[in-house]
C-alpha cells in the first residue's frame, strides 16, 4: 500500500515541475514565469521527496526532512528577493498607481 501511495505522490511531484517548465516557456513576463515556475516547483519537489518518504522508509524520511524544508520556505523567499530587485513594476514605470478609476489626482 505504501508503495502505491509513494508513486502516485511521485508522479504528482512529477507532473507539477512539468507543469513549471512549461510555466518558464509559456508566461508572458519574467515575474510571472518566475512566480509560477517556483510554485509549481517547489511543490513538487516537496511532493517527490513525501513520496520517497513512503517508497523507501523512515530513513529515508529522516534525510530528506532538511531539504523539504529548505525547499518549502527557501525557494519562495529566495524568488521574491529576485524579483525585489530585478527593480520597478512595468507600471511603476508608466506611472499607474494601480488605480482603475476615481483615485486622486496628484
């Protein structure tokens, strides 16, 4: 039973970081293909590594609980500190405020 919840959860992982690349190829600009892909990534990486979890035991488990974590938390604070500062927004630049309509004029 273990080992068919172990490779469902692989294939799950798997099918996720296809999904992130195919995110970096197909997003219009760079913080959205940044955005999605590390997403997509990190949650399937952290899915992958639950499922060996399952396939391969406790031990397993027990090394791979560091690199769930890095991923999990790193991965998504590392990316925003990229596109922190890759610099100004595209409308930050045209000078939108980000307001649609009825916004004070400056």
């Amino acid at each position: 039973m273990n080992e068919h919840i172990g490779l469902g959860l692989v294939c799950v992982g798997l099918a996720l970081n296809m999904a992130g690349a195919l995110a970096l190829v197909r997003l219009p600009d760079a913080v959205a293909r940044l955005g999605a892909a590390v997403k997509c990534v990190s949650l399937g990486a952290c899915t992958m590594l639950t499922g060996t979890l399952f396939l391969h035991g406790l031990y397993a488990g027990m090394t791979a609980a560091p690199a769930l974590a890095l991923i999990a938390v790193g991965a998504p604070l590392a990316v925003n500190a990229v596109i922190g500062a890759a610099g100004p927004s595209q409308s930050d630049v045209e000078g939108d405020k980000g307001l649609e309509s009825g916004g004070p004029e400056e």
